[in-house]
C-alpha cells in the first residue's frame, strides 16, 4: 500500500503512523519504506529520511535503515540526474530495497513525498514509484470539501495515467465540528469521481505545536539552563520589547519568551514568576543576538526549571522561524504519536482498506 498526498505536509507520516499499528493486529509483521526521501538525516555515513527513523524508533522494524530509505534528494540531485540521467539504476535501487523490506514481512506500507507528480524530474514521481512497485495508493488531503475534491481529481489523473489503482482518500485536518458534514459531502463528492472515502481526522491543536527541542535545533542555539522539559510544547510566542513589568503579564503556560540577552530585567521578572506560579510555568526563553546574560543572571538561568537557550539570531529572525517551522512527529513525541494512533484506529475505515487490497 502507497500513501500518496495533494501535496507536502498533509499528514501522510501521520496516516502512516498510525495506519501501521492498526495493520498490526491483522498483520504481525509489517514492514515500512520512503522510496524517496528529501529530508534525511546522517547516520553511520548513510543518508536517512527523517520519517525512516521515526517509525524505525516507534515500530523496531527489525530492517537495515538504508533498506528503508533508498534514494535521497540531495541538494544537487536533480542537476546531477538532468546532466546524465540514470533511471534504470534507481528503479533496480528501489526494487532490491523493497524486497529487502519486505523478506518475512507480511505486509509492507510505502510512503511517498508530496503529491502524485513529485519526482517526475528525475523520473520516479510518486506515481511511478508507486507503479515500479506495484501497490495501490491511498491519498491523504487536507480539510474542506471541494479543495480536496479538486487536487485528489488532478492527483487522481496522474496515478491512472501510470495504470495504478486508488482505493481512496484520506481527509486530515478537520475542524471538529465539522467532521460530519464534511464526511457527508466528501463521500458524495468523492463518489462521483469513482472514489471511497476511508476516512477524515479532525484538526488536533497539539500535533502541529514545535517543542523546545526542535526550536534548539532549528536556531543552533546553546542551552543555558536544565536539559529537562525539552519536550515542553510551545503554544504561544511572545517578543519581550516592553518593559519588565509590561511583559509579565504575558507569562502565561506553553508561552516561549523571546527576548535580547542583556534584557536582564526581563529575564529576573521570568524567574519571579516561575517561582510564584509553578503551575503556569512558560514552555522556555529564547534569548536572542548572542548578548550573554552577566555571571549572576546566568547563575539564575541556570536554576530555571524550564529550557533557557541562547542564539546569535534576532528576535525577529527567532519569531520568524518559530512560525514557519514544519514540526514533523519525532520519536521523543510519545504524547502526539499515542493520539495519532488513537485518531487513525478510531477514524479510519481499515475494514475497507484491507477488501480493497
């Protein structure tokens, strides 16, 4: 089975998480794999996309991680392809990987990058991997009713252009009072396109949240403080430009501070309130522009029983990339991932998937 998607960050790593351990009570022994993969990861020299070690790391699939994650998209692929293409070598790359996956495997879940046609520069869209490999697909899309409707049909096109069969759709990311109606109308939509409708997941405000691990990474910042509560989620982002006394009212529970290094007032009045108020503790503080805190300002920081970091970017720059971030389910997530398993068993149709196979 392929999960295919409209586009990039839709929710097939979610889908496929989950999907995974409800195959598992009918199937004991599954196996993953990402053909192609653009993020990735080094490990033992190799290049590994991130979703591969997700699921190595949640499921112990028991496969070398390079099985799993055959072919990355480096920064140059693409020229490198268009220079001298060399189609035959990745197709024989992603078969010998598949039938590696798949040895003592009773069933193996494939997942695609981006929608139906990523990949077609260098010849292995995801329809083509999807046909090289012979499965069906699934396609993941987001909320609504006629945009999903819309980009599954233009999805749709390509897969059956490759002869490859769908046996439905997926629709993440609903508002939960929506769930029935867009069910009600999706399925009817859907169903003139020659299509099922297997399942629609509501909208869960925790998954797309970042943690203060993933905001350390992303900025390259130091760590001050405790290497504890790394996990804590954020929800909200304050800029501390006021004054000391203006900003505490905004240290609320799952806040990130982002504030300059010598605002040493802000970063006293913080420690005041995580003192007072245990309970309603910020998710962190970020202080910006490489400004070190002086010796008995650090002394506290170091105290703070939340992550405290530090980096040579601005507080522009740092609110800027706290906002764009794409937050992906990491093995550290064990919160999200047991409700992603939660919203898979309980919203998708798996009766249906496994006829339709």
């Amino acid at each position: 089975m392929f999960i295919a998607a409209t586009r990039q960050n839709e929710g097939k790593t979610t889908i496929s998480l989950g999907l995974i351990a409800a195959l598992q009570h009918h199937y004991p022994r599954v196996g993953y794999i990402k053909p192609v993969g653009q993020r990735f990861v080094e490990i033992a020299e190799q290049k590994i996309d991130e979703d591969i070690v997700l699921m190595d790391s949640v499921y112990q699939l028991n496969c070398p991680l390079v099985d799993m994650s055959p072919i990355a998209v480096e920064p140059d692929f693409t020229r490198k392809y268009l220079q001298s293409s060399h189609n035959e070598a990745f197709v024989k790359t992603i078969q010998n990987a598949f039938d590696r996956v798949a040895w003592e495997k009773d069933f193996v879940l494939c997942e695609g990058s981006g929608h139906a046609g990523v990949g077609s520069v260098f010849d292995l869209s995801n329809a083509q991997v999807a046909k090289i490999l012979g499965a069906k697909v699934i396609i993941v899309t987001q909320g609504g009713i006629g945009k999903p409707i819309d980009e599954v049909t233009l999805n749709q096109a390509l897969f059956e252009k490759e002869g490859v069969e769908i046996i439905g759709v997926i629709i993440n990311k609903v508002i939960g009072t929506k769930l029935d109606y867009v069910s009600d109308f999706a399925r009817r939509g859907f169903k003139r396109k020659g299509l099922e409708l297997l399942g629609v997941l509501p909208h869960e405000q925790i998954l797309p949240k970042p943690t203060l691990e993933l905001i350390c990474e992303e900025l390259d910042a130091e760590l001050l403080s405790t290497q504890e509560r790394l996990d804590n989620l954020v929800d909200d982002v304050v800029v501390g430009a006021m004054s000391a006394q203006n900003t505490v009212s905004h240290f609320k529970r799952g806040v990130l501070l982002i504030t300059p290094g010598d605002r040493e007032d802000i970063v006293e009045a913080a420690w005041t309130a995580l003192a007072g108020r245990p309970d309603e503790r910020m998710a962190g503080i970020v202080l910006t522009g490489n400004l070190r805190p002086n010796a008995s300002v650090l002394k506290l920081i170091r105290a703070m029983p939340i992550p405290v970091l530090l980096t040579a970017q601005d507080s522009y720059e740092v609110a800027s990339t706290v906002h764009d971030l794409t937050v992906k389910t990491r093995p550290s997530d064990a919160e999200k991932i047991s409700l992603i398993r939660d919203l898979v068993a309980k919203n998708v149709n798996l009766k249906k998937i496994l006829q339709a196979l």
